[in-house]
C-alpha cells in the first residue's frame, strides 16, 4: 500500500516537470532557425515581405549564415523596393553561392532596375585574379591551397626515389610557388572583402573632399553602388569608387557588407 502511496505521489511530481519540458522542448522547435526560416519563407510567399526580412534578420543575429538564407532576405528586400539592400544580401549570398544562377539573375536584375553597372575594382592583377578565382568561394580557395601543398610534397617524396622526377623539381616548384601565391593572396582578398566594401542604400549620395557637411561636392554615389571604404571618421567613411576617385559620404548612406 506504501509502495502504490509513493508511486501516485512521484507521478503527480514528475508529470509537470514532464509537461514543462516537453513544452520547452517544443517552444525550442518552434523558435529554432529551420523554424523560422520556414515561416518566414511563407510570409514571403503571403507577400507579407516586412514579416519575412524580420524572421531572417532573427536568424542571421542568432549567429547562422547562408547563401539561401542571404538570397531569400535580397529577395524580400527587392519586392518591399529596398534595392539597394537587396543588392547588399545578394553580395553577401555570392560568399557562399557564387555560382548559383538565380542569384545571379536577380542580382544582374536589382542592378538594371537601378540602371547601374558594377564594374571591377583595382588593376590589372587584382582583375585577373578576379576573374579567376570569382567564381570560388572561401572555403573551396583554402582546399584549393592543401592541395596544392599536398601535390608539392608528394612531387618531391616521389623525387627522392625516382631519377626521372629530380630534373622537374625546380620547375614544378616554380610552377607550384606561383600557384600557391596567387592562391593564397586570392584568399586574403575573399577574407577582407567584408570588412573593405560597402553599397549605398540612399537614393544619391555626394561623396566631398572633407567629412564636412558644408565641404565641395567631388562625386555622387548612386543607390546600389558598391563603393570601398578606405577610412573611417565619426559618421563618415572614406569611400573608393570603381575608377578610383576618392571621397568623404555620411555612413548612414551605406551598409558594409560584414554588417
């Protein structure tokens, strides 16, 4: 009798921190990222675009990052008509996706509904290295650097036993050597690319000599350029365009890119 006295008494116990964990569990589920990212997808579909860029912020604050998650906050924005900030998550998806053909078509298209061309930063070099390794992304360059120092270690193990190899190893190394530094300095660019650039989100910008707000008028910067940041003031950036003019335009006209 004791025994079945103490068994109700232990159920009437553990059944409410049962019941509340479950509900914690399910309150979990509920607000996790997948959670989120499927409703959101559905309030874009609702065309409820303002609910939807919010669950997505949510997810990327929480501390995840992806390309779709990216393209679809770009998405969002550009039906709400913020086509600048559109463009800002369309770059941003291009870090994990850059070979992805919707993003690109409505990345070509945020830009003609703006009737802007981007056009390629730096010299010769930095475009050559720009047209090679665009199309990668951070985490194929750094495979792309192992196994190229895999490839010369084995080249040169196999060289140690084999007569025929030791007349190639200056040339391989050579070959090699140039690989791995165009390779490597294409991955420091991918890695500061965040931190460097920024798109303007205002409709036009004035870009002047000083961080003055009465300073001359240099340039203007359109709604949807992207533009690098080469210093900061309080409230200003330094700003870099494409042909390399250079000038001072208020912060709040801009997003960087690692924001």
């Amino acid at each position: 009798m004791k025994k079945a006295i103490l068994a109700v008494l232990l159920l009437f116990i553990y059944v409410p921190f049962y019941t509340q964990e479950a509900y914690c569990r399910q309150d979990a589920q509920v607000n996790s990222p997948r959670a989120l990212f499927y409703r959101s997808n559905i309030n874009y579909q609702d065309g409820k675009y303002a609910l939807a860029i919010e669950g997505y912020e949510d997810i990327i604050s929480s501390g995840w990052e992806s390309g779709n998650l990216y393209y679809n906050l770009g998405n969002s924005y550009f039906k709400k008509g913020d086509i600048g900030l559109a463009i800002v998550n369309y770059y941003r998806a291009m870090g994990f996706i850059p070979n992805d053909s919707d993003l690109r078509s409505n990345y070509r298209f945020a830009l003609q509904t703006l009737k802007i061309e981007q056009k390629p930063f730096g010299g010769r070099f930095q475009k050559t290295l720009s047209a090679l390794f665009g199309h990668m992304t951070i985490d194929s360059v750094t495979i792309l650097l192992s196994l190229l120092y895999i490839a010369t270690v084995v080249f040169f193990i196999l060289g140690l036993f084999l007569e025929r190899l030791k007349r190639f190893n200056w040339f391989f190394a050579g070959i090699m050597a140039v690989l791995f530094i165009l390779s490597a300095y294409a991955l420091a660019e991918k890695i500061s690319y965040k931190d460097r650039f920024a798109v303007a989100v205002s409709k036009e910008t004035e870009a002047r000599f000083e961080p003055l707000p009465n300073a001359t008028a240099y340039f203007k910067i359109e709604e949807g350029d992207r533009v690098e940041i080469i210093e900061e003031n309080p409230g200003w950036y330094k700003v870099r365009r494409f042909d390399n003019k250079t000038g001072w335009a208020e912060k709040r006209s801009f997003v960087k890119l690692n924001q």
